[in-house]
C-alpha cells in the first residue's frame, strides 16, 4: 500500500506487483509509440527513456524495447514523484 497526500495511490499484494507492472528501456525508435501508451513513469537513464507501465502485457511492450520487472522502489519512486517539490 502506498499513500500519497493522504491518499491511497496503490493497494496491491507483493505477489501481483510483479503481473501488474513492467519496465520498458525504449528503443530510440520506438520512443513516441511508446510514450503513446501512457506510462505511468518516464525517466533517462544512460542516454535511453525507461518507462513504467501499469497493466501493459510485457508481450506488447517487448516489441518496443527491453522490458524487465520494475523493482518495488522503482515502483514507489514512480507513485510519489513530486511529491516533495
């Protein structure tokens, strides 16, 4: 369970975060066709967009670029980010 503002932003057991949520290292080509499947987070790492996506299916994505399973911190970095600003 993650708050945010008093809020619940995400109620999810441990077992289905790793079903419900996919990391995808876009390729440069693939950077607008993703972006169009609304990722809940997007981030530059070593020079290549990382996205965060809810309920995507890791099929779908992998043709866009590399896709893994998000770590829980990642997760949560993506659910509070701004909250702090």
């Amino acid at each position: 369970m993650f708050i945010r503002g008093g809020q619940l932003t995400l109620v999810s057991s441990m077992e289905t975060l790793g079903e419900r949520f996919v990391e995808l290292q876009v390729s440069p080509e693939h950077v607008a066709a993703a972006q169009a499947l609304k990722p809940i987070d997007e981030r530059q790492s070593f020079g290549k967009s990382v996205m965060l996506f809810d309920g995507m299916p890791q099929a779908q994505l992998s043709t866009l670029g590399e896709t893994r399973h998000p770590s829980l911190a990642d997760i949560f970095g993506a659910h509070m980010k701004g909250i702090y600003t």
